[in-house]
C-alpha cells in the first residue's frame, strides 16, 4: 500500500496554500492552569466550511489531471466532507455532484447549494447512497473523493498540523481526533516526518471505539452503530487510516460522552470560540489522563465549529 | 465638566498595556458580502474576565494613589464590571471590595470570589446596593470604582478603539455599542482624537433607548425599567458620559430585539467566536441601515462574550 510521505504533505501545502486560511493557534491561560500543562490549539474551527476538511477536499481537486476536472468530483456524505467538496470544486471550476440522504437538516442541504454544488438525493442506508453514488459516476464520469480512504485527502488534512508545528516548535505532544482517521493519518505522517521525537495521540469518543480497539489488537474492527454526540467521529478506519496510524501514532485515548460535552463547553466559556463536539474530544482526553500530559506542552487540532445551536447537548 | 481627550486614552494605554490583552482584529468573508461592506471586528469578547470592561477597571487601578490603594476599591455590579475590577485588583494588590444582589447567578458569584473578592450580598434593588456600598466603603476608605461613570474607566475602554485604529488606520466609521455610555464615551474620544474624519456610531437597543433619545432631544433622558435580550446595555447614560458623547459621536443608532438576536447568530455561525448579545448590537444597526454602511470599511467593537449557554435567545 502507498503511504504518504512527509513530501508529500509539503507537496499538498504549497498546492492547497493560496485557497485555505492559515489558521491561527490560540493560548488559554485558564485551561492551561486548570490541566496543569501548555495547551496549543490550532483553530480549523476557523477554516473555511468552518472544518479542517476543507484542506483534505481542495488538495484532491488540484490534484485532478485536466480530463479527470472535466468531468468533476463526487461523493456521499451529510456532514462537513460533502460541503468541503462543494466549494473546494466550485473554486476551482470543477463539477461538484454530492449524494446526501433526504433526511439531512435543511442547514446541511443549504450549505452544500449554498457552495454551488447539485444534490442527488437518496434513502438513508448506506447501500443507497453507494448505489447512488455509483450511479452518477457511471453517468458522468465524475472522480469519486472519499471523505478519508483517500491518499490526497490524507496529504492535505495533514497540513494543519504542518502550520501548527511552524509556529511552534517545542511541542511534545500532538493530538488529533479520531473517526474515519484521516486527519489522525495526516496528522501524524507529518509530525513524525519533522521530529520523530514528537508523541502523537488519537483521541476517540468511548462510544465509538473502533480505532482503539484496532489499534490495540492490531485488527481492523469497524464500529457498529456507534453512537455518540462527537457527530464527526461516528465513522471506523479504513484499511489506508488503519495502516499510516499503525505505523505513526503512539497512541490512541478514548473520552466519555460527559467528558466530551464538559470540555465542549469549557473551551466556549474560557476561550469564546465555538467548536463542535467532535473537536472537544483532544481536550477530554487529557482531562480523563492528566498525569500523562502534566506539564507537557502539547499541540491539539481542533477539527471544526459546526454546531446546530438548537441542539445543544448541554 | 473635565472631559478625557486623546492624551488620556494613550496615557492610559501605556498604563494598562502590560495587563492586558492586545485582542485580534477579525474580518468574514461571509459577513461582508451579506452585509455588502467591509467589517473589522476588534475582539473584546477574548479580553480578560471576557469583556472591555477590564481595561477601563485595570486603568482604574493603577491610577490610584499609594494611600488608596491600600484602603481597596468598591463597586456594586452583577455583571462583567465586577470580575474586571476583581481581577484588576488581586493582580495588583489592591483589595476588591464588590456588592452584589443576593439573586445574582451562581456562575457570577464564582467568576468573582475566584478573581479573589469578597462579595457583600444586598437586596436586589438599586437603593440597597447603593446603601450596602456606602457602608462598606465608609468602613473601609475604599475608593468606589463606577463601571462607567468615572473618568479613569472610560479612558481605559477607548484603548481597544486605539488598537483598532493601529492595525486598521483606512476606518471610515467606528461603531461601539452603548449602554452607560463608558465604552462609546472612550472610543468616540480616542477615534476623533486621532481623525476627525471617521464616523463615530453608537449602537443602541431599541428597547433601552436612551442614548438614542438623550441624543437626539439634547436633555439627558434615562431609561424607565428598559427590557432587551442585551443586558450589558441596560443602564442609562450619566452626566459625564452623555457630554462625552454629545461631542464626539456622530450618530446613534437603534436595533430591535429581532435584529440583534439575528445577528448574534450570525456571528456564532459564520465567524466561529463567541459573542454576548450587546456586541450584536454593533452589527444589528448595520443590518438596519444596509445603505447608510454600503460599501463602507467598518470597524466595530464586539464589547464582550460572556453568555449563559443555558439561557440563550436562540
């Protein structure tokens, strides 16, 4: 299997640079005290899409060969991949077809119009979006991006961590959540290919456990119905996560629903910004191990803020 | 009356600079085009204690004599104008002294004995706070520090206005929301201090207009039990600030309820940060006016972001 390479990661960088934010890293002098160790959080809250999925779904456009542009980009998904897809195409005047449930909220519909993209429609089984999906890439050719099982996708999520480490050097620990392990894949391929003396940590909701567990048995063993309020996190590795984490984390930690939603609210009243569950998931981790991370300057990826603020788990 | 002028204002700055934080200004792609003008959001919502109120009670602080510094300082306040001058206070030795309704929120009593004050409970009437404070003050010699009515107070609240201007000196309008009028009493002197040609806007509730109608009439005309979602902007304009006001502010604008609600999503949507609903107020009036801002570089003032998630309008 192909595995990306710290070149690669720079490679998606100078590529995806001019179409993505740089955003920044934020310092909380409170939750530092309150976890006893050096918090440094680089904000994809802040990103465009309001997600760090934005630099994985813009790297596969550009990667494109000039007839694979012609006939566009494809994929299924209700969630922030689809939305990055849709504007990462639209920019850059590739065809954008995404296959959404007909159950998705209307904010979700809305935003992937919103970025110029057409919606096919279809029931909400996993079955039917793949056939679905498969269907319109029959049609039209269009380029199937993969929200995660994707070589470019994982070369450009890997870019947050990249600027992280440019601003600050001195970190001994990264974390990076954990779902479909794409951002961890990416994430931990480039830290290790700066400093290999750098830990690199997964953080997984308990309630959706897969990569721990295949992490520490060594087997692949997708989630069934997980279910859990980090929305981002519901997905299980594929073979292509499962193989770069194996070889580049240290280790995965798994936080508690509770956990989850008090370190949720603990960044929106400490540091004023808005992040969905799925982010809180690094900080719930080192709140649920704090001797592991005592007095250690650790980096964390706060992966997006988008939140439904009528359905607030607190 | 001794009004501040611009010489205070930097004055001041150099005093508070090391105590306080130099906030980003922040700008939205999004925002900008749906407002159709270019906004330049200077972030007191990431200050200390939360809001701009801890500039104008730390300026508060270190102005004070050797002999008055060791008797303390006093206010009665429920909200943000109390951790900022407990705060202020523990950093630099002074003892805070700080009276608060007895029905005040939990999460205010903590935020302010955690700054290290005591806190004297009074009854929830205006009388008895003023009553409860005179008696602690005649006590204890401390010196009563007003949240806006005081010339060191409203110096230290036109500093954000100065870092503003220094990061973005092509402003062609400044709005600052008003509700005692310190933090517009402040800016209005540090913008008109440095150019006479921008703007200076207020930005009011509908639903506690006096501002807007002291303005207008030229008589100062408090409030008479005023109701907004905006509870930072409740309190009516005193002598001081409303002479401040009438001679270097160009405009008041009012918002209503809907609007302001409206744009507090808004900015929690698009721009990922948290804000409290009085900093909605300074995009409110924009929504309310699209052709007098059209096409005009804006900068405005997010007061603060402290929000009881449980409570929100949304």
């Amino acid at each position: 299997m192909n595995l990306p390479t710290i070149d690669d990661i720079l490679a998606a960088h100078r590529r995806i640079k001019p179409f993505v934010h740089q955003t920044p890293v934020l310092t909380s002098e409170q939750l530092n005290k309150l976890f006893s160790c050096e918090l440094f959080f680089k904000c994809e809250n802040f990103q465009k899409v309001g997600a760090f999925k934005f630099r994985g779904a813009v790297n596969a456009v550009l990667s494109l060969s000039d007839i694979e542009r012609k006939r566009g980009v494809a994929t299924h998904s209700s969630g922030n991949h689809a939305a990055a897809l849709a504007l990462a195409a639209s920019m850059n005047g590739v065809k954008p077809y995404i296959v959404m449930p007909e159950t998705a909220p209307a904010v979700k519909k809305n935003a992937v119009t919103g970025y110029g993209a057409d919606i096919t429609y279809c029931k909400p089984t996993l079955q039917d979006r793949e056939e679905t999906t498969r269907r319109i890439i029959e049609k039209t050719g269009a380029v199937m991006v993969h929200p995660y099982d994707n070589f470019n996708v994982i070369c450009g999520q890997g870019t947050s961590a990249l600027e992280l480490l440019d601003k600050r050097d001195d970190l001994e620990i990264v974390i990076a959540p954990v779902g479909g392990g794409g951002l961890l894949s990416g994430t931990s391929t480039c830290v290790k290919g700066i400093n290999g003396k750098i830990k690199v940590i997964g953080a997984e909701p308990l309630n959706a456990n897969d990569a721990w567990k295949s992490f520490t048995s060594g087997i692949l063993t997708p989630s069934v119905n997980p279910s859990t309020v980090a929305d981002g996190l519901l997905t299980s590795l594929s073979e292509l996560t499962f193989s770069v984490i194996r070889k580049n984390v240290d280790l995965i930690f798994t936080a508690t629903e509770e956990s989850i939603i008090e370190c949720m609210l603990l960044v929106w009243e400490r540091m004023k910004i808005i992040i969905e569950p799925s982010s809180a998931t690094v900080l719930a981790i080192i709140k649920e191990n704090p001797d592991f991370f005592r007095k250690k300057k650790v980096g964390l990826i706060l992966s997006g803020g988008n939140v439904d603020f009528r359905k607030l788990p607190f």
